[in-house]
C-alpha cells in the first residue's frame, strides 16, 4: 500500500488556496499546522533526509572554517594589512573588491572577507543539512543557526574595527568575536558527535576542575588580547595607537595564566578515569607546544610568523578546553538515567539476536580502555546503579568446549522459540535455528572471527555474550541473561563490555539484529546508543 500526499497548490490550474487561512477555536495543532504554509526548508525536510554522519561532517567543516578565518586575521595583521581595504563593506571608495592600487595588502585583506563569505556558504550547508537530519536534533540546529548570527557579529565588528582605524580595543573585541563563532561552531560538532553515545557522568572533582578550567581559558584569551593590543604587530603600517600599559608586564601576567591552564590540565587528568583522558591529554599536548611558540616568539623578537602560530595555538587551546568542559558538564544520555527496573509487565531486556527483522548499529562509546586480557577474561564495572550505592560488576570469560556444547543446545532451543514467535511453523523454524547455528559456528568456539564469553558477577554466572569481529565492525549475534538475575543491570554491563572489548580489538563499528517482538531489548539498544538501518517485512501466503 502506498500513500500519496498531495499539497493544497493546484499544479495544473495554479489555484492556491483563498486567502485568508481561517482557524476555528477547535482545530488541533496538526490540523493548524496543515492550514499554515511551510518554510522552504520544512518542505525540503519532507522530500530529503541527511543523517547522523553527514551533518557531523558539516559541522566539523565549520570548525575548520572558524579557524582558518582566525588564522587569516593573524596573517593580516603581521603583514600590516588591515587597512588595506580602507572602507567598509567596500573594499575604496569606489569599488567593492581590492584593486591593483590597494597593492599586496589590499589583497590580503579583501581575502579575508572573501573568506567570510566562503564561511557563511559551510554554516550554511549545515542549517540545511540539521534542519534534513534524521533523527532532527533541536540543539545541533540551534548551534548552526547560532554560529551564522554570529558570523554577521563578526562582520559588523570588522566593520567597525576599519571604521575605527584599528582601535587595539575594537581589534581585541574583534578577535573575540570570532573565539566566540569557534566556541559554537566547536559545541555544535561535539552535539553532533556525541549525542547519540552514552556517556558516564563525570566526578564532582573533574566537573570543579572543568569549569575552573574553562574560565582560566577565556582569562588567557583575553589577556592574551592586551599583550596583542600592547605588541608591535598593530594590524598596518602606518601609525596605530596602541594600549598605554607596559608590555612586560602584561606578558609576566600572560604567561602565569598560561602555566596555571597547564597546571588546571594536569590536575584534570590525573582526576580522570584512564578512557576519558584523551581529550584533556591532547588539550595539553597543544599547551606545551603553544608555550614553545612563546619561547620562539620571545627569542625570534616577535617574529610574525611566530606570532601567526602562537594565534593559532591560541584558537585550538580554546576549543580543546571546550571539549574538555564539555565532557565534564554532557548531560547524561537515557542509557544512564532510565532506571534498570522496567514497569510491571515489561519484559525484562535480554535479546535472541542470530538472525531477525531489525538491525540498529551504533558508535562504540568512548569508554575506557580494556586492561590487558588475563586468563580470566576481561573485567568490566558498569557505570549504572539499580541500587543507590550498589555497582554491577561482570567479569567476561571465554567459553570452554565442554560449555559450548551446553550452551548450543539451550541457544538454539531458545533462537526457535523467537522464529517461532516471528510466525514461522514448527518445523521451519528448528530447521531454520539448526542452519543459521551450523552455518555461524561450524567450529565451535574455535570458529574464526566469533567470540563467546559466559558473564560471571564474583563466582555467580549470570549470562552470556556471543560477538563476531570483522575489521572494523563487530557484530553481536546473542546476549542473554540468567532468568533469576534479570532486571539487575547486568544486560547493560554485559553489552558495554562487548563494547569495550570491540573498540580495544580496533572496532569503530557494533551493530546487532533483534526481533520486534523483543520489546525489552529493544529499548534497552536504543538508550545505549544504536540505531536502527533496516527493517525485514514479511506477509503470510
């Protein structure tokens, strides 16, 4: 059966509708909406679909974009160029672009307005790509249409900066401002990345130190700003006032904000569990390298090509404390706030997933690294809690031959009675189960590529976990639950586990089938992050 919607203009006669639209005290939401013409882009959103990555790679496009636009500025200001253009949104008095009159200056300058344009063209695409995004996520489409309102701010401060003769004050404000179009440009692209992947809640210690952290950073910024505003790279050749404060002075206070930032780091991550450090280690990796910038600034006598690297290690320290911030205040996803105990009359969330109608995959979390694997298999806390105070803690051990043979029969049982709940007969089904289990694992445990591991908490089993690995896409075919652990939390520690062990074996990728009948499983897959990219449909003869 298909449906056909059809719009209220009359292609044929070019009717529209009268005018005007009339809403009655009764009309419902949905039938105002139907009554109200659409926005181009909630039209285009009905015919076209972007997903999760595509809008992802928009956004991190216009992260690269804000920063190259605050490289750019650097560059115009060493070379002298800022009034190489000596109007405003004219490049001279009577003519828009820069003309061989304006010289090597006037060039660099209108470059950089022409970049701005280049910028508003990839904000652009992705307003449109977040408005098309499936699932539609409000906060990503927000960020993108903050980021071009910001943009115009830009402008206009650029504007007002020519206008100004390059006040140090206004090219500071300047400056900033464009700090301020990376900052949401940086959140955007974290929201895109993230917001589908559970992520554990940080200590109050590391959120303390992320904030504090946070605000050091925007103190450097600014500071920074003054020694630039005090320095002699004023943005022209001719004569620029400059700041009247002492520039070694400024620059002894520049450089103490600058080491406590590296000590702020430090201390975060050393307050960070081993899988969330990668980002503050690699924020204070830019630190130490920006400080040696500093050092060659200081011996190279300001040199402008020092100084256009000491701006663009500036622009990268800011949006790595960002992200570190980020990290500390992410407001838990589902996966860590539903509680473990679903309603009365809910099944409990265990799935038979060797073959079914509903495949979802997702990123493997950022979790932390596995320790080395040990005879007794890989150790996993889970970050969830079905009691206050309580921990579920599974331990992941690989099954012997003698328990395969156990555990086969029990599974194959169990996968007929889901093909048999799908609507398949008897027979068809064990037939199906004996084939799918013989084609999987022809070797047993020793089948390449398939990894089966019974669940331990302490001494006491309570599940099993059955994985296949396959470059860089690991793919869960079974995990269950005891009947008697159930509802504990132990199907979620057992799933993120198998995660954990996929991104230590090199997965980027962990995908799963499940019946839909499996209510409870799919719930559960869902808040942990996956997303469903296909659907099986059958019709009975």
């Amino acid at each position: 059966m298909s449906i056909v919607l059809r719009s209220k203009f009359n292609r044929a006669s070019g009717a529209r509708p009268a005018l005007p639209i009339r809403f009655s005290n009764t009309d419902s939401r949905a039938a105002i909406r139907n009554k109200v013409v659409k926005s181009p882009l909630a039209w285009l959103a009905e015919q076209y679909s972007v997903g999760p990555r595509q809008v992802a790679c928009a956004a991190g496009v216009a992260v690269t974009a804000s920063l190259l636009i605050i490289v750019t500025g650097a560059v115009v200001r060493v070379t002298g160029s800022g009034l190489g253009c000596p109007e405003w949104p004219n490049c001279t008095d009577s003519t828009f672009a820069a003309t061989p009159e304006t010289g090597l200056h006037g060039a660099i300058e209108y470059g950089n307005r022409l970049l701005t344009g280049a910028l508003c063209l990839v904000v652009g695409w992705l307003i449109v790509g977040s408005r098309l995004r499936r699932p539609l996520s409000r906060p990503i489409l927000r960020g993108a249409w903050l980021q071009f309102w910001v943009i115009i701010l830009n402008a206009i401060v650029g504007g007002i900066t020519v206008w100004m003769r390059l006040s140090p004050y206004v090219v500071a404000a300047h400056f900033l401002a464009a700090i301020l179009l990376l900052t949401t440009a940086t959140v955007t692209w974290d929201r895109s990345r993230r917001e589908a992947v559970p992520t554990p809640p940080a200590s109050p210690r590391a959120r303390a130190l992320g904030t504090i952290l946070l605000f050091t950073s925007a103190a450097l910024l600014v500071v920074g700003t003054v020694v630039s505003g005090t320095g002699p790279h004023a943005g022209d050749s001719s004569d620029v006032t400059r700041l009247p404060l002492d520039w070694t002075s400024i620059t002894t206070a520049h450089a103490t904000l600058a080491t406590a930032v590296v000590a702020l780091t430090i201390a975060m991550l050393l307050c960070q569990p081993a899988g969330a450090r990668r980002r503050t280690a690699v924020l204070l990796g830019v630190l130490l390298a920006q400080g040696a910038v500093g050092v060659l600034e200081v011996l190279t006598d300001v040199h402008s090509g020092a100084v256009v690297l000491h701006v663009l290690g500036s622009a990268l320290v800011w949006a790595g404390a960002v992200r570190v911030f980020l990290d500390t205040r992410r407001v838990p996803s589902r996966a860590s706030i539903i509680p473990e105990f679903p309603p009365a009359g809910r099944r409990a969330a265990q799935s038979e997933v060797a073959a079914s109608p509903r495949r979802l995959y997702a990123r493997v979390p950022g979790l932390p690294a596995d320790p080395p694997r040990c005879a007794d298999g890989v150790r996993f806390s889970s970050h969830l809690d079905p009691y206050p105070g309580a921990r579920v803690d599974v331990r992941l051990e690989p099954m012997t031959e003698e328990e395969f043979g156990s555990w086969k029969v029990g599974a194959e049982a169990h996968f007929t009675q889901s093909i048999l709940r799908s609507g398949v007969p008897a027979t068809a089904a064990a037939a199906e189960a004996a084939e799918t289990f013989a084609a999987l694992l022809p070797d047993g445990v020793a089948t390449a590529g398939h990894h089966l591991w019974y669940a331990y908490d302490g001494d006491r089993r309570v599940g099993f976990l059955w994985l296949k690995l396959t470059g860089f896409t690991a793919f869960v075919y079974n995990i269950a639950v005891e009947q008697d652990q159930r509802r504990r939390g132990y199907g979620r520690a057992i799933m993120e586990a198998g995660e954990r062990w996929s991104r230590t074996n090199g997965a980027t990728t962990i995908g799963l089938h499940v019946f839909t009948h499996n209510h409870g499983a799919r719930s559960l897959y869902e808040q942990l992050g996956y997303l469903e990219t296909g659907r099986r449909l059958s019709k009975g003869l």
